[in-house]
C-alpha cells in the first residue's frame, strides 16, 4: 500500500445541514475567529451540525510559524478588548452547555494575551450559568504566574498539546520545546484543573517514541489524551510520513489507558477539541 496516498478513512463529508449554517452565521455575525476554520478542521461540519464550535481568540494571526499548522503567521494587529463579550454572547445564541476556546500564539505581548485569556472566560461564565468550559492554551513561555491567571479564571479542563514526539519537536514546532510544554503541563496539573494534552501521528514517529511520550505525559499529570492523523495544509508545510491505518489508532488507545490516562481519543479524524463535551467528569 502507498502510505502517502490519502486513504478511504480519511475521506471527510463537506459541512451542511441547517446547525451548520446556524452557527457559521453567528460566527461571522460577531467577528469570530474559529480554529475549525482557520485550522482546517475536518471535523468543522460534525461539530458545527451539532451546533459546537471552538473559538479562537488573540486574532487570528500567530506569531510563530509551526510546520504543521495552517494559522496564519506573522505581525498579529492589536488585541480587540470587546472579543470576550462577543465571544460569551455567540455561546449564549448557540445555547451551548459546553465551550472550547483556544488561541493563537501572542509572543508581542508582555503576558502573552493570558489577561484577555482570563477576561474572555470570566465573561463566557457571567452570562452563560452553567456553562463548562474547556481551554487549549499556548505555552506561555512555561511562565507559571501567566498559566495560574488562565487557571484561576476557572475552566474545567486545560489542554496544552505537545503536537508530536519528543525527537521531532524541533522540526515542526517553532519556539515550543517539548520539556518546556511537559512542564506546562505539570504546572496545569498543579492547579487542580484538569490537564489534557495531545499529538499527531504520521509525522514519522515509532512507536517506541509515542509510548514514551504518552509515559511522559502521565508523569506530568496529564488525564485527558488525544491522537489523531496529520494532515499537510499545503505543500509548504511539513509532509506526511505515513497515514497511520485505524486499527494502530485503536491499539494506541488501549495502551494510553492502561498507562494512565482518563480518556484517549485516538482514531485518523480526532482532533484536540473532538467530543471535547464528553471529557468533563
């Protein structure tokens, strides 16, 4: 078989339906920015069908310049200071009782946007009771004052992705380290919040190595994992080694739970926020 032709489990039915265009109205309504969208999600039309989306907030221009990622990259513009409204008021016309939001990389700025961080999930509480919240955060630069603002805010569930293993880190992340982002994750963990993290596949990893990052993770303190296929977003960015055939995503799984983990979503199509709803306790 040609691992590198895109096979039959990775064919991914185009957004419709009646939620999907419900939600993809107030998105644009608000002037949002979703990774689904700007990340090439290809779950955007499940998600958004069941009326679910993940936000993303800081704009939607990162500063760093990852090989895997399809964000765009370079000079962000200035912080909006009404995103957190408008971000709390779409998950109030959605009627969701569980939000995701993420972010890009703000490196230009002094906190790395964890006040706007805060104020948007302060704001998403006020006016959504009840609401859960799960949040996929940068690394901070593994500033412990800046992860404790986010964690005191008070989400339910934090996720920090390493994205890959650690010998191909350097290779496809741009800035990030792997310790760094380990030790993220402890310092998550520490909170008492909830922490979560995940990584592709497919971008030449061994199994030897996915083992041991998921060893790595559990020892951070990490109860939530996530595995899913890599996909190239163009030709300029990193290219796929292998699609990794579903039945090794099922094994993965298996073995992430008898290593530790809470939750493993491990199959081609998952990505961080995928069924994130299912993940509170």
């Amino acid at each position: 078989m040609d691992t590198k032709r895109k096979p039959d489990w990775l064919k991914i039915r185009l957004p419709q339906g009646a939620n999907y265009r419900h939600v993809k109205q107030i998105v644009a309504g608000h002037g949002l920015h979703t990774i689904c969208s700007s990340g090439q999600c290809p779950n955007m039309g499940e998600c958004w069908g069941a009326g679910t989306a993940t936000f993303m907030i800081l704009g939607e221009i990162c500063t760093r310049s990852c090989k895997f990622c399809a964000t765009h990259s370079g000079k962000p513009l200035p912080l909006d200071p009404d995103e957190p409204s408008r971000v709390a008021e779409s998950v109030k016309l959605m009627g969701l009782k569980h939000v995701v939001i993420t972010s890009v990389d703000r490196d230009d700025l002094k906190d790395g946007g964890a006040t706007h961080w805060a104020a948007t999930i302060n704001a998403v509480k006020s006016i959504n009771p009840g609401i859960t919240i799960e949040v996929l955060i940068p690394d901070f630069d593994n500033r412990i004052e800046l992860i404790q603002l986010v964690a005191n805010a008070g989400p339910d569930i934090i996720s920090h992705n390493l994205e890959t293993v650690e010998r191909l880190t350097p290779l496809v992340r741009s800035r990030a380290n792997y310790i760094a982002s380990l030790d993220v994750i402890r310092k998550i963990s520490a909170t008492g919040t909830v922490s979560k993290s995940g990584i592709m596949l497919g971008l030449g990893e061994t199994a030897d190595e996915i083992c041991q990052t998921m060893g790595d993770l559990v020892g951070a303190g990490c109860e939530i994992f996530t595995m899913g296929q890599y996909l190239q977003p163009t030709k300029k960015h990193f290219e796929v080694s292998e699609y990794v055939h579903p039945d090794v995503f099922a094994r993965l799984k298996e073995e992430g739970l008898k290593r530790g983990f809470r939750i493993v979503e491990s199959a081609p199509l998952v990505r961080s926020s995928y069924h994130a709803e299912k993940h509170i306790r």
